[in-house]
C-alpha cells in the first residue's frame, strides 16, 4: 500500500477518475467538492466506466472546502479546477494546505498556467500534468467515462532528486490502477500540442455555432478554419520550444489531428461548447489569449487564432 496522502481540488468529473484510481491503489485521497459536494458527501461518486467498470467510489475524506482539510499534512495537492486567469488567481485557494513536503499538481488546460502558482509557492515543486480522458458529470456525483485515460507529466522549474522520486511513486501508482502514466523531462510540447486540438476544435464549437465535430468536419469552410488555427498553433508552439512538436500515438500535423478525429465512431463534444450551454465561463484565456500573447512578443502572425479568440470573448458576454 502507497503511504501517500493526497488532497484533490475540483473533484468533477476528471478528478473523481482520478483519485478513485489513486484510492484503489492504497493512496488516501482527500476530495474537495463544491456543487458536488451534497451528492457525494451522500452517496459517493457513482461511476460508469468502460475502461474501469461500474462502481461506487467514496473518497477517503469528503470536504466541501480546503480549510476543512486542515489538519492533515499532503504529500500531493492535485488541482482539477478550470484555469480560469481572466477572473481570478485561484492559486490562493490551497495556501492553508501547502506544507513543507507538498508537491502541486496542476491538471489543467492551456499555456502559462504554472506560473501564478510558482509565483505565489515558490519553493513548492510544481508539476504539470496533462490528461487525455473522455469523461462527463451529467448530474452531480454521477460520472461517464469512456475508455481514454492517460496522463502526462512534468516538473516546472528546477527541482531535486527527491521530487523526481516521489513523483515517480505516485506514476506507479495510478499505472498500477490502469490509469497510463508517463514522467517526462520537458512537458512543455506537450502542453502546446494538446492545445492544437484544444484551440481549433473546442474554441470553434463554440463561434460556429455550436456543434460538434462531425458537424464541424462535415463543413468545408469549417474544417479549412479548424486546419489554419491548427497550423498557426504549431508554429507558435515550435517557435517557443525551439523543435518540431512530438507525435501522440502517432498523429503528427492538422492533417494528422483532423483524421484522427474524423475517424471516430462517436462524434466529440468539445468541453467549452458543453461550458458555453452550461452558461459557465470558457477557458479561452489559457487557450486562445496567452498562446496569442506569446506569438506577439516572438513577433507571429496568428489572424485565425486571433479572429476567433475575438468572436469567443463577445459570444460569453451575451451568454454567462
């Protein structure tokens, strides 16, 4: 059994995968949930699973705020929340649980979404973590996945052999549960080609009209637009890294991405077109302006990424 100790904010539907993976593995998780909180404090989470199978997973400890944490010292504090910069620095919301041997986490989407945590802990490990999983939360505490589930991770900044170590354990982990799991030297190309599908698929879903991608694939003009901001992503991308960006299970370019995702059985709805219909902010600061800001000051042109980021901004003020 793990002697690890995790505290877990944002326990959706990404982060109930997760931690239950980390639980069965003999970690004790502790999960913050907020809308959630009643239904799993309750009944737990209970989950459909095509990967894993159907169960009922209760967290070590249910709490519907970090303070309500306190008490215990975490070796990890996993951040699930959407990165949402443009409204707040959420950094601050686990001050209280920050020890001396903790190590962050941060799931989360976008570019530059290290930094205000880096900032504010900076003698803190920070590691960040990228997640390929197709999972929903129709309903509180009831939890959709399907058979994606892999996650990819890297240290930010300098670190020591200890932090390396222990990230390695807690990998092994959530490899040993079924959960794919891979330390890598450098997570930064990574994080830019996630976001070529990120910044095209999700971000057009939206100003389109919404629509998923076979509706948008199925579309000419569509599909030309989601392949232009797909090629200005990677040159951007491969500006700031200085190398081509790597492949993932063999999809290499737009060409590669969009028959990848043309060939699927089941047609995607992006998350921040199910954000937009939820009426919740998007998170097109970490994917659309940050990546954009970059590109001025290595002097890029980006019209499409810029049009559409455009577009985006005006159509969540009429909508949250």
């Amino acid at each position: 059994m793990a002697d690890i100790n995790v505290l877990l904010v944002g326990t959706g539907a990404l982060g109930s995968i997760y931690a239950w993976r980390l639980q069965e593995g003999g970690v004790r998780v502790t999960c913050v949930c907020r809308s959630n909180y009643a239904a799993v404090e309750r009944s737990g989470f209970r989950i459909k699973s095509d990967m894993y199978g159907n169960g009922t997973y209760r967290p070590t400890r249910v709490v519907p705020t970090v303070e309500a944490a306190i008490g215990t010292e975490f070796d990890f504090i996993i951040f699930c929340t959407k990165a949402l910069p443009n409204l707040s620095d959420n950094s601050d919301i686990i001050s209280s649980a920050v020890g001396p041997r903790t190590i962050i986490l941060l799931i989360q989407n976008g570019i530059g979404i290290e930094e205000p945590f880096h900032a504010r802990y900076p003698h803190t490990p920070i590691v960040s973590v990228i997640s390929y999983i197709d999972v929903s939360q129709p309903e509180p505490g009831i939890i959709e996945h399907g058979s994606i589930s892999s996650l990819l991770m890297g240290i930010y900044g300098n670190h020591n052999d200890s932090t390396k170590h222990r990230l390695d354990a807690l990998s092994k982990v959530w490899n040993s549960q079924g959960a794919l799991c891979k330390v890598v030297d450098d997570i930064q190309p990574f994080r830019w080609l996630k976001l070529v599908w990120n910044a095209s698929f999700n971000t057009v879903s939206v100003v389109s009209g919404g629509n998923n991608t076979r509706e948008m694939l199925d579309n000419p003009q569509c599909k030309e637009l989601l392949r232009n901001v797909m090629r200005e992503v990677y040159c951007i991308g491969e500006a700031v890294t200085g190398a081509p960006l790597p492949e993932r299970m063999g999809i290499s370019g737009p060409d590669g991405f969009i028959d990848e995702t043309d060939k699927r059985d089941v047609a995607v709805e992006p998350s921040m077109l199910m954000d937009y219909r939820a009426r919740r902010p998007m998170e097109h600061d970490v994917i659309l302006n940050r990546p954009l800001q970059v590109a001025r000051q290595l002097g890029i042109h980006a019209p499409y990424m810029e049009a559409v980021y455009a577009m985006l901004v005006m159509v969540e003020k009429t909508n949250v």
